[in-house]
C-alpha cells in the first residue's frame, strides 16, 4: 500500500509500505480520511521526545473495516468506524487510577505506532467506535480534536452561565472549543487571532473574534483557554483572567518552552490555571457534538488533499491558511 513516511525529522515521502495485518483484537481500516494537526508537524520537525522513526503519521481518521483478526472481536467488515488513537497500557498508576490518558507508558496509532495517513491501518478493535452510515464524512476527522475540547472543558472548573470565555487561537481546535464553550454561557464567546482569514471565519460562525485581546470590552475574563501553545499568547492569557478566574492551557507547546508568571498573583487572586492532556472518556460525546454541528464542520474541513500530496498538504497546513486539512486516499 501507500503510506506517508516520516524516515526522519524533516524527511517526509509517499511510498510502498507493506499492508498491515490484524493482531488479535485489532482490525485493518480502509482509510478514508485522515486531518493532520499539530501534532503531525512536530513529529515531521523531530520535537516530541522519545519518537521512532521511520513512521506513519495520522491519528485523527475515520474509515471501513476491511478485515478483522481471527478471533473476529471488533467491528465487522464494511462497518464505518473512527478511532479513538490513544492505546493506554491499563497497568501503570495513573491508568489504575482511572487516568489513562496520562499513561506512563504512552502510546498511540499515528504517533508511536503505524498511523492513518496511509491506504489502510490496523487499529485495535476495543478504540473504534461505529458511525452511522448518513454520518457527514468530511466531519468525522473533526471527532478526534473535538474529543480533546470536551476533555479540556472537563477539566476547567464548573462556570456559571454568566462567565465571560476568551479563547486564544482560530485554528480547528480554536474554532472548535470556541463552539463547545458557547453551550456554557450566555455571552458571546471572543477570540484572540492574528491571522485575518481565521479571524473572519470566527466572526462568521458568531463569535467575537479581534487580533487582540486589548481591543475587547472586557478587560478580565472569568474563563480563559490557550489553543496556541504559543508562549506569548499563553503570557497573554494569564493578563487577561479575571479575579477567582481559571485559565486552560489546552494548545501544545514546544516541551522547552516557558513563560513567566507572579505567583503572588495566582496567590492573591486565587487563579486557576490547569493542563488538557489528548482523550479521556469524551470520544463518544465528541461524535455527537460533531454530528450535532454541520455548520461548524462545513466551515472547518477547507482542504481535502491525496495521499500522493502529503508533503505539500503539510505546507498548506503550516501556512495559516487553512482550516482542517484532510488526508484523501485513494478509493
């Protein structure tokens, strides 16, 4: 089959690669569409410590089972499915303690093991989760960052209605936590982007969107989310909680990067600021929030690109340009 392969930080290539065969519990998907996100383009750059190389990348994909092991647990062929990537190991302390999406040892298809930006992909059976057949397509590559939103609002502290949420970024997982936090509160959510494209994209779906956040009416928000990753936007952010507020940091950043902040100031205003780490019990809820949103994923899948283009796919992704770029191979 065809395969995008990272050989090594900075080498990308489409070649052959073996087809890959079921373990037990596991099935093969024809792929059908896999987005690429940040995630990929650090692995591409060689940042993520520990990754091996060569390796497929992808891990937000949606496709049919073409094949199952032999003892046939899973989804039957022909099923459409997405995959949750994450493979927790279930033995370590934080999985014991009902945290496996902080696993001490870490795994995940598209990231430590044979992703999706291929023809085909083995996936264990127990992650997949079956799509209705009238499930938009183009969307369902949106199911997996959409997991992550719901998570990272897990993990906030409960917000009355009357919150006023400030989200830093416009990307795919921006405009999606954006969306997802509208449901909390009856305030125009605002959003801080830069980029001119994603920022009129924002205004359009309904949410305030500025290039930044001092052009606001509100000077502090009681609910602040970091999409970014982006050391000064995160600096940003902390400026910009209110007194007894709480500030996500759910963007990826650099594993080296910093940013200074005045403990006294957490201190004395008894600000909260907490981490979102990928999936954790939210997939399902994510397939209905996205089914439940067409609007939103109409607005978001902008690029749908050959498997053949990888690399270029890549570019259009960095660029800023874009909304969710997706992955397309061949029937």
């Amino acid at each position: 089959m065809r395969a995008a392969v990272i050989d090594a930080p900075h080498s990308v290539v489409v070649r052959d690669v073996p087809d890959p065969t079921p373990d037990t519990g596991e099935v093969v998907i024809e792929v059908a569409g896999c987005g690429i996100c940040g995630t990929d383009v650090h692995l591409v750059e060689g940042v993520l410590p520990g990754t091996q190389y060569p390796l497929v990348p992808g891990h937000e994909f949606y496709g049919h089972v073409v094949a199952t092991a032999a003892d046939r647990t899973g989804p039957t062929a022909g099923t459409l499915v997405a995959v949750d990537p994450n493979l927790p190991c279930g033995v370590c302390g934080p999985c014991v303690v009902g945290r496996s999406n902080l696993c001490e040892n870490y795994s995940a298809i598209g990231v430590t093991r044979a992703g999706a930006c291929a023809e085909y992909v083995a996936a264990p059976a127990a992650v997949c989760r079956v799509l209705p057949e009238d499930f938009r397509l183009d969307a369902a590559a949106l199911i997996e960052p959409m997991s992550c939103v719901i998570h990272g609002i897990d993990r906030m502290p409960a917000q009355p209605r009357s919150a006023r949420w400030l989200v830093y970024g416009a990307g795919t997982v921006g405009t999606l936590m954006a969306d997802a936090v509208s449901a909390h509160t009856d305030h125009k959510v605002c959003v801080v982007e830069p980029n001119a494209d994603r920022r009129a994209r924002a205004n359009t779906l309904g949410f305030r969107a500025t290039a930044s956040a001092d052009e606001l009416d509100v000077a502090a928000f009681d609910a602040v989310v970091d999409c970014t990753g982006v050391p000064a936007a995160i600096s940003d952010a902390l400026g910009h909680v209110a007194t007894g507020g709480a500030v996500l940091l759910f963007g990826v950043a650099s594993p080296g990067a910093t940013v200074a902040l005045s403990p006294y100031d957490v201190y004395r205003r008894e600000i909260t600021i907490v981490g979102s780490m990928a999936v954790h019990q939210s997939f399902d809820r994510a397939i209905t929030a996205i089914a439940a949103r067409p609007t939103v994923a109409a607005a978001l899948v902008t690029h749908r690109i050959p498997l053949a283009d990888y690399p270029d796919a890549l570019e259009i992704f960095r660029s800023g340009v874009s909304g969710k770029v997706e992955i397309v191979p061949p029937a």
